[in-house]
C-alpha cells in the first residue's frame, strides 16, 4: 500500500475477493428472492459509486468509519432478526451466540458514528467529563 500501482492492485485484489465470497455464499445457501438480491445491489451502488467518485481522500477516514458502522449495524440487525424468527425455542450456545453478536455489532455501530461525527467535526473530541464518572466506572 505505499505505492499507488501496488495499491490499486491491492485494492482490485480484495473486491475480486469479496465478489467470490459472494457468489460462493450464494450457491452455498442459494437464492430465494432475486427482487430483493437485485434491489439491495442497486441500492449499493446508487448510494456507493457517487460516494466513491466524489469523495475527497481527505475525507476517507470518516468515510470508513461510515463503513464500519453500516456493516456492523447490519450484523447486529441479522443478530436481532435470527433471534426474533428462533424465539422462544433457542438453546443455550445459540443464545449466547446471537446475544454477543448483537452486543458487538450495535456497540461497532455506535462507537463508528461517533467516531465519524467528532472526524467531521460534528461533536467536540473533548472528553465528556460528569460528576461522579469514577463511580459509574
């Protein structure tokens, strides 16, 4: 990544990846619904390819921290819709399981936003100091 030629193809490496790991999940458990398969695809790529094209790289910081809290608001979101279709017949691992995952995944998510916000200068990088923050620690 320190040259912009072996980046680049860095870069094509990992979503050549990510198109494999794809398509592998998808005939591993196959497709019931190609509407929403498609949907979700155009959805990405209206909000994805103007993101991509007109973002200054002096904003890519904030841009992967938007990333990561889109990705792990997912997961947690996959986390809650398992346990909703499961309830009230889940064993012990599957519970614990799908509680970490949500725990994580809305916890990624919070920390990812308010990282974006203090990068984009939304909220002050001051730390939040309140009477009693040794207590509640």
């Amino acid at each position: 990544m320190s040259e912009v030629k072996t980046s680049r193809r860095g870069n094509w490496a990992g979503a050549g990846g990510m198109l494999i790991a794809v398509v592998a999940t998808l005939l591993a458990f196959g497709v019931h619904r190609y509407d929403l398969l498609i949907g979700a695809i155009a959805v990405g790529l209206i909000i994805g390819v103007p993101i991509a094209l007109k973002l200054p790289m002096t904003a890519v910081p904030q841009r992967t921290a938007m990333s990561h809290a889109f990705g792990s608001l997912a997961v947690a979101l996959i986390g809650t819709a398992e346990y909703y279709q499961r309830a009230p017949n889940i064993d012990a691992f599957t519970i614990a399981v799908l509680v970490s995952e949500m725990i994580l995944g809305y916890l990624t998510f919070t920390g990812s936003a308010i990282a974006f916000a203090k990068l984009q200068e939304l909220i002050s990088g001051k730390p939040l100091i309140y009477p009693g923050r040794n207590v509640v620690s």
